[in-house]
C-alpha cells in the first residue's frame, strides 16, 4: 500500500468516526436538549407553563430508552449519508436534528416552538450547493408553503 492509498484510506475512516461521533452526540444531545429548553417555548403565547414543565429536576423525555434509540438512528443516518456524500450529511443530519426535537415536542404538548422552526428555515442555507439552481428552490418553497398552507386552512376549517 503506498502513501496516496494509506492517505484515502485514513480519510474514510476519519469521515466514517466523525459520523459515528455526530451520531451518538445528536442522539443524545435531542434528550439533554429537550429537556432543557426554557418551559415556555412549549406553552401557546400568553399562557403560564405548567408546574411539571417547571420542575427542572422532572424529565420531559425520559433518558431510557430514547437516547439509545435516537443515538442508533442518528449513527446510522451519519453513516449512510456520509457514504453517499458527506457534505450533504451535516445539513441533513442538522435538519433531521431539529425536526425530531420539534416532533417530540409537538407529539408531548401539541406545540412546535419557533425557535426550532426558524433554525429548520436557517439550516436551509446549507443545502444550497446541492439545489438545481434558483427556479427549483423557489419550486420548494412555493410548494412547502402551499402544503403548509393547505393543512392550515383544512385545520381552521375542520376546527372552526
């Protein structure tokens, strides 16, 4: 094996350790982060956090087993994607982060803080290299905000 091989070689498997390594810190950082963020991102504006959501000691999202879980996801995704193309595995990686925490706290209180929305929108700015040019970014975002849109009116509508 010669120096040009030995040098791939390492690179790969620097790139392959660093995805395990975001991996198991995105896995475990959703439930350290969860269940810390301020009480009142996860109320409706105007509204007084309840006491469990004040309670600093009480764990919104139990450690067992969702560190586990999110942590084996999270490595594999890491792999997998930094197999295809590394460069598009930390944007996606950062989206995917951020959707699972705004799931989380849409499925445990019903609400999706806007703080994690406006990250999502910021995170956008690193899939930028890997849009087929301006027209079919203004595509995605006419056709994000449609659908989103379209659920909101069929909610106002089924809800009055």
């Amino acid at each position: 094996m010669d120096n040009t091989q030995l040098t791939g070689t390492l690179i790969t498997v620097g790139k392959y350790a660093l995805a395990v390594f975001a991996g198991v810190l995105l896995g475990n950082g959703a439930v350290w982060l969860f269940n810390r963020i301020p009480a009142e991102w996860l109320t409706e504006y105007g509204e007084k956090p309840s006491e469990e959501l004040r309670d600093p000691y009480t764990q919104r999202l139990k450690s067992y087993p969702w560190k586990y879980v999110f942590t084996m996801f999270f490595v594999a995704a890491g792999i997998y994607m930094t197999w295809e193309d590394w460069r598009y595995s930390v944007p996606a990686l950062a989206a995917m982060w951020l959707l699972l925490e705004m799931s989380v706290s849409d499925i445990k209180y019903m609400i999706v803080p806007d703080q994690f929305i406006m990250l999502l929108a910021v995170t956008g700015f690193g899939f930028l290299p890997f849009a087929g040019g301006w027209k079919m970014m203004l595509l995605g975002a006419a056709l994000g905000f449609g659908v989103t849109g379209f659920a909101a009116l069929l909610g106002k509508v089924i809800y009055k």
